[in-house]
C-alpha cells in the first residue's frame, strides 16, 4: 500500500560502497600491467554505463552526467537524476577538464557518483583498487533496487556496504514517517 503523504518526501537514502581491490606484483612491469587493467576496466565511460544501468533499476530519470578521466590514473563520474521528466529528455553528458576549482550545483533530488583510487607501493609490489560509490535519493525511488547489480559490477577483494535513511516526512493525518519502503 502506497502512503498519501502531506507535502513533499524529504527522507533521504543513501547507499553508500567501498569496494577494494589488492593486487601484489614482483616487478615493475607486472605492476604497471595491473594499474593499466584497473584503469582501463573501470574508465570513466565504463563507470557511466555502469551508473546508467543503476539509475534504470532505481526507476530514476538522468538529468546531467559529468565524467572525468585522471591521469596518470583514476575516475570520476557524477549523475544527477529525477524521478520524473515529464517526457522531456533532459540528460546533458558532460566530460570536464581539470579546472583548479569545479563547483557542482544539485538542482533536483538524487545523485549517484563514483570515484576510483588505483595506487601503488613504490617498493613494495602492493597494488590497491579503491572504488567509492553513493547512490542517494529521495521522494519514492529507493537505491536499495541496485544492490545485486552494483555488487556484480566490480571484481572486488574486500566490499563495505552502508545503507542510511535520513529525515523524515508526513502523511496526510500528520504522523511523522521516518522509513517509506520495505526491506527485501
């Protein structure tokens, strides 16, 4: 059963990963092979697919991509998504260039982004993968809709997984509703 809200579904739901990747290499070039995979696996334009796909299954609407290769390595990519369009396309992709200040304006409800952090002992052969990904929304779409294909869409060692519900709204009596969906 839906609930008939007064006003405006202000909770907030985040579901936020870290995923880890560790990798030991004898030489340099092993080394350098590993943080090329890495690079090239989880690339802006493969993390954009990737985050698109989530924004399907969530039954969100995109309305700004912005992505962002690094170098020497690394990726950035940012959706801002609605849960409704009205039947206007409104998805804008941009690639940014490295500016020493970026300011990002969140014009409407939700945003999904990620970011990777391949590195390297400079000694040692230890390689490490770090991918950080947030899936926040409010109103009725719940990020919890992503879970298994987020968790299949990264060959991780070691995952954290944190969901949170923030806020609260009302239904149309005025009772306080802290949590407007199931846990499947």
């Amino acid at each position: 059963m839906k609930i008939k809200l007064h006003g405006f579904n202000n909770l907030t739901k985040t579901l936020s990963f870290c995923m880890y990747d560790i990798c030991y290499t004898k030489t340099v070039s092993d080394r350098n092979a590993y943080i090329a995979y890495i690079d090239e696996q989880y690339n802006a334009e493969r993390l954009t697919q990737i985050l698109k796909k989530v924004t399907a299954i969530i039954g969100a609407n995109i309305l700004s991509i912005a992505n962002q290769d690094y170098e020497p390595q690394g990726a950035s990519v940012t959706l801002l998504v609605c849960e409704e369009t009205n039947g206007t396309p409104l998805q804008k992709e941009q690639t940014s260039t490295l500016e020493p200040e970026v300011i990002l304006a969140h014009l409407d409800k939700s945003h999904i982004s990620v970011h990777t952090y391949p590195e390297y002992h400079p000694h040692n052969g230890v390689c490490t993968f770090r991918a950080d990904i947030d899936v926040s929304t409010c109103g009725q779409i719940s990020p919890l809709k992503a879970l298994n294909f987020l968790i299949n869409s990264f060959d991780a060692d070691i995952m954290t997984i944190d969901y949170r519900v923030r806020g609260f709204t009302r239904d149309i009596s005025g009772r306080k509703i802290f949590i407007d969906h199931k846990f499947i």
